[in-house]
C-alpha cells in the first residue's frame, strides 16, 4: 500500500532508495539517526552530517552493521553554529555528489541558555533555523535537477506556541528559552513553506515539505533543568513515541509516493504526541505569506546566501 493515505505508516512502506543520495543533518543519535538507518537499509548513499566527527563515524559503524545496508554511510562535519562550518560542509558534499535526492534538516537544540552563535545569532534561532536555510541554498543547486528530489524541515508540535518576533529576532531585549525553541520551530515551518513556493513558481523538480515526530523520547532535551526533564519524561514515557516511531514522520514526508510539496506530516495520536504519521495542519501563523516573506529576506541578510529559485 505505498503511497497511500492509510494512518499506519511504517518502515516497511518506505520505497527502494537505491541511486539516491540522502544528506542528513543531526544524524549521528535520535531521530536523525533513525532516518538514515532506515533510508540506508533501503539502499540510500547516506550522507551524516554532524557537528562531532567521531560520534557520527560510530553511527555510521552501526548502521554498517545492518546487513541489509548495501553503502557504507559517509560522515561529514557540519556545525550549524557557523555559516563557515557550513559552507565548508556544503563544498564536501557538492564537490562528492553531483546529485542528492533528499536532504532532511533535523538537527536541533532545544531550550538551551543564552548563546551566540560564531556569527553572532541567538544560538536557537542559528541552529535550527539560518543554520538550516544557509545549507539548503547552498545544496540546492545539487537538488534542483533530480527528479523526486525532497527537501524535509523537522519542526515541531511546538511552533503552535511560538512567534517571530521581528523586532528582537535574536533575543538581545529579553531571552526566554522556552520562546526562542518555539519561534525557531515556527521559522522551520515558515521556510519550508516559502521555500515549496519558490520551487513551484520556478517549475522546480524539487519539493520541501516538513515533518515533526510529536513526543519523542530523544536527548534534544539535554538542556532543560532537572525539574523540566522530570516532567518531561512523565509525559514522554507512557505518551510519547521512542525515536524509531517518531522518525516515521520525517521518513513519510521524504519517500511517501502520495507525499506532495507544502505538506507537513506529524503523528497521527490525540495532540500529536504520538502514533504513526499522517498529515497534519499547522498553526495558522505558520502560513502566514507575508511574515513567511519577511523572515526569508532578514534570514537572507543575515546569512549572506541567496536562492537560485
């Protein structure tokens, strides 16, 4: 039943993805790590590109390991805390593949203390979002002509509670950790749905679409107090999905045959906190053009890249 709407969506209904080149950031633990696991398996060139090295070589070890892995996956460095980092990144990948099929932005930090990046931005904000929209522009140059090619942005059932603060974009007035995650995953959604219109007006081949895995019980939330992590977890362990289930959602946006540019796929449970995906709807400010507009020109000024669409 591939490609169809069906809610119980899982592993075995992604497609081969053999001659595909699958670039994934943040992949070396969680769900970045549960994507490439399962794309390799089905015969994806998995591409792990991580700000630790030595981490990410130890899960490319293991996804080896599996038998059904026909490419040993390759490991990049990216530090998305530094557009030089990058950039550099960028260059490897485009000087190693002609073409990518897929790239799924997933890596995060979530609710971290007050931080700059190396260029200056708030450390949330720069991670997952300018990070993400500074690689994507320089990758997609590799995209454009590869027919099927997917972009996918993980967000996150947060957004709902997040703004974009236009005039203190990167908290200098006041930082609260629990806003600046929020606005980031909002500039997640924000982007990817600027982005598909760009792709659709120029007649792209490439769609972008976005995912979030619901409750997923990862380590993103290593940097929230004890007494937040406590809670956390209370909800996480009866309620939540273990990070092979959440990585679903990014997995469907990403091979699902019936998948379309512009769609954004979550779990499919009550809240979605948990279950396997299905489409979802965004918060209304997610589609908000005009703001989506805006936040693509100041994340272009910031950045100092610019789209060939």
């Amino acid at each position: 039943m591939r490609g169809s709407r069906r809610e119980r969506w899982t592993e075995a209904d992604v497609p081969g993805q053999r001659g595909r080149t699958a670039v994934i950031t943040g992949a070396n633990t969680g769900l970045g790590f549960e994507t490439a696991r399962v794309l390799a398996a089905c015969g994806a060139r998995v591409v792990l590109a991580c700000r630790d090295p030595d981490r990410a070589r130890q899960a490319a070890r293991r996804i080896d390991r599996d038998p059904s892995c026909p490419l040993p996956p390759e490991v990049i460095r990216l530090d998305l805390a530094s557009l030089a980092s990058v950039r550099e990144a960028a260059g490897q990948i485009g000087s190693a593949h002609d073409a990518i099929g897929l790239l799924i932005n997933n890596a995060g930090v979530m609710m971290t203390p007050y931080r700059r990046t190396a260029d200056g931005f708030e450390l949330q904000l720069g991670v997952n979002h300018l990070g993400h929209f500074a690689l994507t522009a320089l990758l997609l140059p590799r995209m454009l002509g590869v027919p099927g090619s997917r972009i996918v942005t993980v967000a996150s059932n947060g957004h709902k509670l997040g703004r974009i603060d236009f005039e203190d974009l990167q908290s200098e007035r006041r930082y609260r950790p629990v806003a600046a995650y929020y606005q980031s995953k909002l500039a997640n959604l924000m982007f990817s749905y600027e982005l598909q219109r760009r792709l659709a007006a120029a007649g792209a081949a490439t769609e972008a679409l976005a995912a979030h895995p619901g409750k997923a019980r990862t380590d993103l939330t290593r940097h929230l107090p004890a007494w937040m992590r406590t809670g956390d977890l209370v909800i996480k362990e009866p309620f939540g999905n273990r990070a092979a289930i959440g990585a679903l959602a990014t997995l469907r946006a990403a091979t699902d045959p019936a998948a379309r540019g512009g769609e954004y796929y979550g779990p499919a449970g009550p809240g979605e906190f948990r279950g396997h995906p299905r489409l979802v709807t965004p918060a209304g400010r997610a589609r908000d053009t005009g703001a989506q507009q805006r936040l693509w020109r100041e994340s272009e000024r910031l950045t100092g890249v610019s789209y060939p669409v």
